[in-house]
C-alpha cells in the first residue's frame, strides 16, 4: 500500500512521526510518500530539515514563505504531483486549510481512499449553521479519521466518522529526544530555587491566556518565577503587563527557542503550566511531560482527558476564571513534596503517547480506508457536491 501524507511546512516533531511511521511501514510492505507545500512559514519558526529521510519527500515551493503561494498555482502543482505519486491512500491534516482541500478534492475526483487527521474539538469549530453543515459534510468525504484522543475521537463521531473508523495518537512527540541522558531532567522534590518556575512554551497570541495568568501571579503567594519560551504578536502588550504588575523579577520572556534546546529549557523549571483558552491539543504539554514536570493545564486543552490525571501528575483549571489557576496553584505548592513522583507520574502516562503509537495507528487508518467500501449512491452525490466546492 502506497501511502501519502500532506503538511504546509514540517516541523522537528512532523520528521519524528513519519521516520519511525516510514519504517515500521516498510517492514509490512507499506511505503510512505509526502508533500511538504512550502520550506518556509513565517508564523512558525521552524528549520529547515536537512536529515535523511526514510521516506520519499516532496517541496513544491522552496523558495516561496507558505503564506505567499497564489492558490492557483498551489493546486496546480498540488495536483500534478499528486498524480505522479499516485498513492493508495492519501492522508490529508483536517479540512482547513488550502492544501487539505485541494487534497480533498483530488481524492475525491479520483475516487482515492482518504483518512483525515483532526484534533478538532466541538468548540473549536463555528456555531454558523451553514459553517456546521459544510463541515459536517466535508469530514464525511473521509473515509477513517487519525485524531488526538478521546474528545476529538467523540466530535469526529459527531460529524459522521464512527468510532470504529477513528484512531487515535495523531499529537505525540519524540519522548526519546527530552529523555536522552543528555538531555534528561533532574527529578527534584520541591523548587530547584528559591522561587518555584514555572514554564510555558507557547507563541504570545491573546488566546494563550497570558494577562490572566500574569494577574493572578502578581497576587500570588508564595511568589512564583515564570519562564516563558516563545515569541508573537502580543509581545508588546504582555511586556507592559509584566512592567505594571511589577513583575520584571519574576517573569522572562525567553522568546524564539529552537527546538535543539528545549530539553535544557524544560530542565530550567519545576512545573509545566499551558494556560490557553482554547488549545486543539497542546504538544508542549507532552515535551514537558516527557521531560518529568508536574503539569497545570486548562481544560480547554485537547490533551485534558488522555494525558492529564488531576493530583496524580498535575491538575486541570478554568482558564477564564482567575480564582481556578490561583486554587491550582496553591495546590501544586501544597504537594510540593511530591513533585517527583508526580514528575515520573507524567513519564509514565506519555510513555504511552509516543512515535509508536502514532506510526501504528496510521497505518491501521490508512488500512482500514483502503477496506471501506464502495460509496453509496447518496455518498457519491455529497462527493459531486464537494468536487464543485473545491
């Protein structure tokens, strides 16, 4: 089975998952092909990747930042290099963005078996009726689903893709790579410092919930050090928050870190915080983990259900109430002599959300795609609908 995959711009963790997926799938006769749409994007700050690949890899537009591809010429060649890979099974990230509903569209055309990756949860998508309908009617063009875990398993069942079609571990990490004796943090029970440190690593958007948590340590005692690692738009504004809440002693912006060096930045903290309002899944939650941090999460957080067990390896909090993180925050200082065994607890858990969970479930999603079959009558009139939309 020929297998491709389609990603705007590859990240370090992007290389990770299709590696060991292009391996273990080679071993049962499967060959992975993928098409990366740009080299560059300018939202995200990621290298470009000069290691060897295990797996057949296409640039369209090495030369072009993501954001500046016209469409037409996107599908164009989009297109033209999906007919020379000419998979089996083509593997498209949600229903989104450009290059997924181009994808979408080619498949549905030739009448490919496709699986979907989403890590959707209900109230990431619009309440518009007509917005629910199309996407209702986008993800059943899909034939299996590879989601994050349990709540976006539930939304995909919602939309139309049964549970026996979805797997999960599409948002995992290379926990090898913060666990290598080289990078390997030190288990420690209580603060490292004076102050405790906390850590987030997260772009400076609004919806990261930042100002919120910025007041609430501002207030809080004992008085906590905030690492923040990652850099955005709402810099200025989070900087002048930092100024008159007095907190320039507390509080470092650490800004851009390359992914080489955030097992030494993790090691930097005792508790991993991701504060977002609304978060599809929250990778940084899995890095922290794999690096043996306690965890304070929002329950906005796809990964709340899969990787977070409240008193056990963290707790889980109301981002839009500022009472909820203060109560979690004492919390976490009350069992500061557990945070040890609350960090091996988190290594533990994600010990089973890593590469192999991910390159296994793939290809039982492609697998299954390929088994489906033919569509029926009202299937291939919702298909000619959606080819004259994309």
């Amino acid at each position: 089975m020929k297998a491709t995959i389609l990603y705007a711009k590859f990240s370090p963790f992007h290389e990770a998952r299709l590696q060991r997926t292009a391996v273990l799938g080679r071993d049962a006769g499967h060959s992975l092909s993928s098409i990366e749409i740009s080299s560059s994007q300018h939202d995200y700050e990621w290298p470009e990747e000069k290691s060897p690949r295990a797996f057949q890899s296409l640039t369209l537009f090495p030369k072009l930042d993501y954001w500046a591809i016209p469409q037409k010429q996107l599908r164009g060649s989009l297109y033209q290099a999906l007919d020379v890979l000419n998979p089996d099974v083509l593997v498209v990230p949600g229903w989104g963005f450009r290059e997924a509903r181009i994808g979408l569209g080619w498949s549905v055309r030739k009448r490919i078996p496709r699986v979907v990756i989403s890590d959707s949860q209900p109230e990431d998508g619009s309440r518009n009726p007509a917005k629910a309908w199309m996407r209702k009617l986008l993800a059943q063009r899909f034939h299996t689903a590879f989601v994050g875990g349990a709540p976006h398993l539930r939304y995909m069942a919602k939309l139309g893709i049964p549970a026996e079609r979805c797997f999960v571990g599409c948002d995992v990490v290379e926990n090898e790579f913060f666990q290598s004796p080289a990078t390997a943090k030190v288990a420690t029970s209580g603060p490292k410092a004076p102050r405790p440190a906390l850590l987030s690593t997260l772009r400076l958007l609004p919806r990261k919930n930042i100002l919120t948590i910025l007041k609430v340590l501002a207030g809080s005692n004992p008085q906590w050090d905030w690492l923040i690692a990652g850099d955005g738009p709402d810099r200025p504004r989070i900087e002048a928050s930092i100024s008159s809440l007095g907190l320039q002693a507390r509080v470092r912006l650490l800004g851009h870190v390359e992914y080489s060096r955030l097992p030494e930045t993790y090691r930097q903290a005792d508790v991993y915080l991701q504060p977002s309002l609304a978060e599809p899944w929250g990778l940084a939650v899995n890095e922290a983990m794999a690096s043996g941090l306690p965890v304070l999460v929002s329950d906005r957080c796809g990964c709340r259900e899969d990787l977070v067990q409240p008193g056990t390896n963290g707790f889980l909090f109301d981002p839009e109430q500022p009472e909820s993180f203060a109560d979690v925050l004492n919390k976490m200082w009350e069992t500061r002599d557990r945070w040890r065994a609350m960090g091996q607890a988190s290594k533990d858990i994600i010990s089973r959300w890593g590469l192999d969970l991910y390159a296994e479930n793939f290809w039982k999603a492609c697998e299954r795609a390929v088994r489906e079959p033919r569509a029926s009558l009202s299937t291939r009139m919702a298909d000619s609908l959606v080819k004259l939309a994309l």
